[in-house]
C-alpha cells in the first residue's frame, strides 16, 4: 500500500478522487476507516459501480502521512497509467 500510494499516478482527496472516479482513471481505492460513511457515500457508490477495489485504512492521519501529505486525507486512489 505504502509504496503504491507513494507513486505519482494517485488522487488524494475526496473532490479530486471523485473527478478521476468519473472519468474512469481509478484502478483501485484506499479509504479512511475513521470517515463519517454519509460524507464519502458518493465516492463508495461509484467504487462499487465500477468494481474498484477498495482497501481501508486505519485512520485519516494515516492516509495522509502513507500518500506524502502533511494534513489527513479521507480517500485516495491509484489512477491507471
């Protein structure tokens, strides 16, 4: 997970990662164990759509610090090449 969410191809961020979600360039989907489910329901829904694997994370502050930033993050996705 640590090495794939360190590459360049990803969304991090629910807005950013919904746009890719939407245009079909997402291959697979890291989620925050420690989000609100009403907040990323959208998100969840197209994943779900478009059969996109999804692997949960333990919290926001983890996801961030995996993906390179320095704030927490709800969602992420690895975007095809």
């Amino acid at each position: 997970m640590e090495i794939e969410l360190s590459r360049e191809n990803k969304t991090v961020g629910l807005r950013e990662s919904l746009k890719a979600l939407k245009d079909g360039k997402v291959i697979k989907a890291y989620v925050a164990k420690d989000v609100q489910p009403e907040l990323i329901k959208e998100f969840m829904d197209m994943c779900e759509k478009h059969e996109i694997l999804i692997e949960f994370v333990d919290s926001k502050t983890q996801l961030g610090e995996i993906c390179g930033i320095e704030r927490s993050a709800t969602v992420a996705c690895i975007l095809k090449k």
